[in-house]
C-alpha cells in the first residue's frame, strides 16, 4: 500500500513540472514560426527587386507607381472586440467543507461529485509515509490517529491532487474511541497482511451492564447525578443529543446509555465505564470482521467441564515438553485417557447464563484485550473465548458438583489423581473456587485459533487438555508448545496474569495493581443473568 501510495504522490508531484515543460514548448514553436514568416517576407522583396531590374534591361516599362507625396493614413477605428467561441465550463475546484477532530480520527466532508471515488491521504505531520484509504462520496474519515497529534490530509480523484494543506490536531482529551478503527498486522507463514479487528462503530450500541448499583449522571464529567441503576441492568452505548456517546478524559471513559428499567421506564445518562460489563462481541465485531475475537459461551448452551479420569504414566518423552525443566517425581505423573462428566453440570446450560451470543467482561479486561489480539494476529493466530463473567452461583454449582463426584480422589495404579507433580495435592477448589475471578467479570478463559492463511481461519489449537477439564495436567507447569504460546500472547503487555497457583492453562485475569487498573478493588462477586 505504501509503495503505491508514494508512486501515486510522485506522479501529483511531476504532474506540474510536465505541465509547465509542455507550454515551455509551445512557446518555443510560436516564435520559430513568427521567425519563419518574417525570412519569407524579406525573400519575397528581394525577388520582387530582381525582377523589376530584369525589366528595366529588357526595355520593359514599369507599373505606374502613386504619387510621391503620401495621403496620410486614417487612424484606424477600433475593431470591435470578437464574442468568445463556447468554451466547456471548467470542472469547479472542491471545498473543505467541515472537519471534526477527535482522539483517534478525523472526519471530512467537501464539495465534489457524490458518486465519485475518492482517495484520502493522511500522516502525523512530518512523518515520512502516508497512509490512504479510498472513500465514496464527498466525505471521510482519516482513522487510526495517534492522540494528540498534528495530522496532514490530502485527497485525490482520478490521481489528481483535489485538495491539499488540510491540518488537524487530534484531541488529547474528549472524545476517543479506544474500540474504533483498531488495525494491526496478520503474520501467517511470513506473510503479512493489514488487518481491522472491530468495526468502525467503536463501543457504539454496545450491551453493558452495571457490575454493582451505580450512579448515572446529567455530564460526561459525572458531576449532577440524576439516578442510579441496578446491578446487571441491561442498557445500551446511545448516542446524546450532540451525537456523542462516550468522552475520554485524563485515562477516563464516560459512556451515554439508555435501557429501561424494571418497571418499563427508560433511563439513560453518563456513567462511568469502569464500572460497566461490556459485551465483547459487540466491541470487536467477528461478524463483519473475521481478524476479530471469536467466543464460544458454552456454558450458555453445552457446559464442556469435566474431570480428569483413567489414566496412565506419562512417557518421559512428552514429559520433556514443559514449561518449566522436566519434573523429578515422574512415578506421579499421568496423562488423561478420557474426561469424567460432572454430574449436574456437563452438557448443560448451566444457570444463569445470558445468550451464547454475548460475552460480558468488564471494561478494564476489554481494554486488555485489545493488546491480546493485537499479540495473537501478529502470531498468526485469533482469541477464541470460552467464558467471562461468570455468575457466582454457576460456580458454587460447579466446585459442589466436582467434589460430589470424587472424581480427584479416585485412585489409579494405587496414587491419587489428584496429586501433580512432586508433593503437590490438587482438590476441587483449586480448580473452580466458590468465589471466582469470574463472578466479578474481570476473568476470561481463552484459548488461540490458527490462520491457514491471511484468508482462512482454521482450528482451535491443541493444548495439554481440553478446555475446562479439571485435573493438574491443566497447570501451567505441564504446557506444550501452543498453550506456552498462548500464555506469550496473553502476558506481553496486556497487564494480565493467570491464577495465582497457575492451575489452568486456560485463564488470565486482570491484576490487583490499581495503578494499571484503578477500580479493580471495587468489584463485587456478582449473581446476576447476563
């Protein structure tokens, strides 16, 4: 893209200077000719006297000539100026008719032909490259902007520079975006490819719901309270009466959103986003784009926890395919032959479940994962997400139902399943707590998903088991290879970490640091249908 772009800005470049050069010779040609006119008029007189002297020799009498004394000549009268042959109307030059400027992106629109195809340049000023996208119609919108920033716009038609000198600075404050126009690079076997993971409608007409009962306001500043809502009340990203629906001000995002009420009423004001659920799906748009995070709420339809069962000892082989160095008490280590149903649990919808469609996690994490599929396209690979919030009761349900089942107390070949590795004993609540992460939102259990190529997404990848089969073999300490790579992806620069006894290869939840996440101490383990 760039290589073209740069050929079409030489080719506006030289456009002028060819310009120039062909009336340069034309200029030229007109005088030769004036030149060639007046050699041709003095041959001429020069004929005409030899002939009248040949004349005169051969006794020839001349032409009557007028007489000596001149008639003064008459001044001339004035010709009357001569009405201009029809000329086609000159094409009307555009107009920059209005910009708005906001965190991350610049909007235009112009005079022009509203059918036309249109090519909009633009870079940080004094930045080497451009960037172009083609637009139809007589507006545009520069995307992807770095925040607080001067930007330089050109836009052509037909290869030709329509308009240029158009300068913006994007807003260190206000309106941003943070989910709108998020580009990144796919890498699959090499091969590169720019790719959009959401779509440009941002958080607009996002489903969020309040973690716990909170207050919403008359501003975006949330300075006048005007009500409070309840704790999973559904609403919607809307837009206000000046068509904006979110405001990012010194790191902090204010949402505008509508819903009603349990009594049917409708509500609708600024609340404070950190303190929001906010739908995954409808942030990063896997339906319009297939570079986005892919879910999978199984628990909503087909719960897939299970429990480690029968089993055998692992061959020292595939023991040396470790996280960490190989393990010492290799005589307890065992790998899975089949998965044990929870009784209660396994293949169903488990309670208190929303749709499988929808996939709640609070703002903070969805502000994470924005750096996780970043991480994961560049590997070749998509976030495919099996469960977010989770409600509390679903896990007391759970652990209830595991420890039932005793399934990690059975014994096979005389040792406990339950025991890892070294001297180490898992029970049921090292796996799914009674209260978890979960219930409060700021959890996530993920897996990866391999590109074929840049077109073509293909399988889940294969990790040291299933997801949401609960034996020790789901630690961290047993990764293969893609679940390392998962774990790469999910801890470079995302301001995440897994469980503290790292026993799930699977989960990565937001850290305790209120630095990187200031409200984090503020939410609850919740219970609510969503």
């Amino acid at each position: 893209m760039q290589g073209n772009l740069q050929e079409k800005m030489q080719k506006r470049i030289k456009r002028p200077a060819m310009l120039f050069a062909a009336l340069l010779i034309v200029f030229v040609l007109i005088v030769c000719g004036c030149g060639k006119k007046a050699s041709s008029s003095d041959s001429q007189a020069e004929s005409k006297a030899e002939n009248e002297e040949a004349e005169e020799t051969l006794g020839i009498s001349p032409s009557p000539t007028p007489s000596s004394t001149p008639s003064p000549s008459p001044t001339p009268s004035p010709s009357p100026t001569p009405s201009p042959s029809p000329t086609p109307s000159p094409t009307p030059l555009p107009e920059l008719l209005s910009y708005e400027a906001d965190a991350k992106s610049v909007t235009l629109s112009w005079t022009g032909d509203p059918e036309a195809e249109y090519e909009l340049f633009y870079r940080k000023k004094g930045a080497e490259d451009w960037t172009y996208k083609t637009v139809n119609g007589t507006g545009g919108k520069a995307c992807g902007l770095e925040n607080d920033s001067d930007i330089e716009i050109k836009i052509m038609k037909d290869d030709e520079l329509w308009l240029e000198g158009i300068e913006a600075h994007t807003e260190a404050s206000g309106a941003g975006d943070p989910f709108m126009d998020i580009y990144t690079t796919l890498m699959v076997h090499g091969e590169g490819k720019t790719v959009a993971m959401s779509s440009e409608k941002g958080c607009f007409g996002a489903k969020v719901w309040p973690q716990h009962k909170c207050s919403y306001f008359l501003d975006p500043e949330l300075g006048t309270e005007t009500g409070k809502l309840a704790g999973g009340e559904a609403l919607i990203v809307s837009e206000n009466e000046r068509g904006y629906c979110y405001l990012r001000k010194n790191g902090r995002y204010s949402l505008f959103v509508r819903g009603n009420n349990a009594a049917g009423d409708e509500i609708g004001g600024w609340v404070d986003a950190d303190l929001m659920l906010v739908d995954v799906i409808d942030l990063f748009s896997p339906a319009e784009s297939m570079y986005g995070i892919q879910i999978n709420r199984t628990n909503a339809y087909s719960s897939i926890f299970s429990a480690g069962g029968s089993a055998t000892k692992l061959d020292t082989e595939s023991e040396q395919n470790t996280r960490f160095d190989a393990i010492a008490d290799k005589n307890n280590v065992f790998v899975e032959n089949g998965y044990n149903p929870i009784e209660g649990i396994s293949g169903l919808a488990l309670p208190k479940y929303g749709p499988m469609s929808q996939m709640p996690v609070v703002w903070d994490l969805a502000l994470s994962l924005i750096t996780c599929q970043k991480n994961a396209l560049e590997k070749g690979t998509t976030i495919l997400i099996y469960d977010g919030y989770r409600p509390n009761s679903t896990s007391h349900a759970v652990c209830d139902n595991l420890i039932a089942s005793n399934y990690l107390g059975i014994a096979v070949n005389g040792t406990n399943l339950a025991r890892g590795f070294g001297k180490i004993k898992y029970g049921p609540r090292d796996y799914i707590g009674y209260n978890s992460k979960h219930n409060k939102g700021v959890a996530a259990d993920l897996t990866i998903m391999a590109f074929n190529d840049t077109e073509n997404l293909g399988d889940e990848l294969v990790m040291q088991t299933k997801m949401h089969t609960l034996d020790f073999r789901c630690n961290m300490l047993y990764n293969n290879d893609n679940a390392n790579l998962l774990y790469e992806i999910m801890m470079t620069g995302t301001g995440l970490q897994p469980l503290s006894n790292k026993a799930e290869w699977w989960h990565f939840e937001l850290t305790n640091d209120t630095a990187l996440h200031p409200q984090v101490g503020t939410y609850i383990y919740a219970d609510y249908e969503i």
